[in-house]
C-alpha cells in the first residue's frame, strides 16, 4: 500500500508537490481551485507545466484530484447542479493534464428527492459530465457516512449509480473511506469485517470499480451516520483496524489518503508514520 495526504496548492498547483514530497508523501490528493467556491477557473499553461516538471522530480507515484465540497449531483436545484457539473469538468480536464489517477467527489444531498429520483438525476449528471469533459480519467464517488439525506453510505446506492450510467470502471470507480463506511455501519475493524465489506462492494459495485480509499479514524461510533474523522489509533477504529487494512491482501494494492485532523502542525506527518509503522509492524511479526 502507498500513502499519502491531502496537500495544499496555495501559490500554485506545483506548490503542493514540494509540500507532498517535503512530508515523503508516496501519493497526494489536492483541490484543483478553490474547494468553496464555484469559480470553475483553470490553472495557467505555465502552472501546469510547473507541476507536471516538478512530480517528475519528485518521490511521489500518483496524484488524485478531490473535488469542490459544494458540488451536488443529487438534488433538485438546476443551478447547483449546473455548478456542480462546471466544476467536476474542470477537474477532470486538469486532472488529465496534470497526470492525476483520477477525481474524487461527495456525490451530496438529494434533499426532497426520493432515494431512486436522486440516484437517475446522479447517473445522468455523471453522463453528462463525462460527454462533455475532455478527460479520460475516472471520477470516483466517495462512499458517505450517510448523515441526513446524503446518497453513497450503502454500496447499493453506489451500484445502482453505476449501473445506470453503463460506464466502464476506466470512466468511473468508488473510493472508500474507512470512517464513512464505519460511520454507515459496515464493519471494517477486523481481517473477518474487511472481508465481508469487499465481498458486500463486489456484490453491490464490483471489485474492479474501487479505485482509492481515504484512510480516516472515526470519532463516532459504528452505524452513528455521523462525519467525524479522528488521527489514525485514537479513533473508535483503532489501531488494529488498521493494521488489518493495510496488510489486507486485497487492499494493500492501492493508494491510501490520509485526511485525518490538523490541529497543530506536524499532525498530518504524525498521521502518517503511525500507519506506515503498522504495515511494518506485522510485516517484521511474520
């Protein structure tokens, strides 16, 4: 498994490669523009260069974009979901650009729509977005901790998106996160829980449409819906949890995003050297 964080781009997209390799990031995910705003600006020609020239240089394997957290595919506003759609072009056109693995998004709130209104008006915002972007790359929906009317905390919504758009898993994926899914109530604290969760993704999603996962600790409990992430051991996952997530034969081949809190500085690198350790922890045992 490789890891990384979440980096800033502030002075410009290239900026987050010194950042990323400062910290010995193997991978680094980043906003595109701003992660508030519905500014769908694109960086310079130069810029692109810039960062392109510099993860050359660099320790890092892989690159994901993370989209803006306003976007919303599901709801009933025309004009978010213009927005919404703006942005995710954007993102996907830099991203191809920049060489990045591909876009992470909230797929959002479906409000006062029904579960299955909001999944048809999701599939065909994604449609939408993929005719019109000049990008391969795939867009990745991130699974939720299910809080309110949000859509993507049960692997049955996510395959049901999927499965209306009849896009190849090269087009779009799933990226999991470890405190969302536990937040939605499935069981990943254990080898025996992982293994039941991949089996539940294969037979709701497939396999080959996990892409990523954003290794988060949870500050609430299990089936809580609630969206709390919380440092790596510290959290009601715990540091077996994760010991069993990253040495899992499946999961131990992709990339692993940390967005854990920063409260004081050095956080996020701290974050990062406790979850390499528990890989060569159990790795040194055997």
């Amino acid at each position: 498994m490789v890891f990384g964080l979440h980096v800033s781009i502030a002075g410009g997209l290239s900026k987050a490669i010194e950042e990323g390799a400062q910290k010995r990031c193997d991978v680094i995910q980043i906003f595109a523009g701003n992660p508030r705003g519905f500014s769908a600006n694109y960086p310079s020609k130069e810029e692109i260069i810039r960062f392109q020239k510099a993860l050359k240089a660099s320790i890092i394997k892989s690159v994901w974009i993370h989209a803006p957290y306003l976007v919303n595919l599901a709801g009933s506003n025309e004009r978010l979901l213009r927005l919404s759609k703006a942005l995710l072009i954007r993102d996907l056109e830099v991203g191809k650009k920049i060489g990045a693995r591909g876009v992470i998004v909230h797929i959002g709130n479906r409000l006062k729509l029904s579960v299955d209104e909001a999944i048809k008006k999701v599939a065909a915002a994604i449609l939408d977005v993929r005719r019109k972007a000049k990008s391969t790359i795939p867009l990745c929906l991130e699974t939720t901790a299910g809080s309110g009317t949000s859509i993507g905390s049960d692997f049955g919504e996510l395959g049901a998106i999927i499965r209306a758009t009849k896009l190849k898993p090269d087009r779009i994926g799933v990226c999991i996160d470890t405190q969302h899914v536990f937040a939605a109530g499935y069981n990943d604290t254990t080898k025996e829980g992982i293994d039941k969760v991949l089996k539940e993704f294969d037979h709701a999603i497939g396999m080959p449409y996990l892409k990523v996962l954003h290794m988060n600790d949870s500050k609430s409990d299990r089936g809580s819906h609630v969206d709390r992430h919380e440092h790596i051991g510290k959290g009601k996952l715990g540091l077996a949890a994760f010991r069993a997530i990253v040495n899992h034969p499946v999961l131990s081949k992709y990339d692993a995003i940390l967005e854990t809190p920063w409260e004081k500085d050095g956080d996020d690198v701290g974050n990062l050297r406790v979850i390499r350790s528990l890989e060569k922890k159990l790795h040194t045992e055997l």
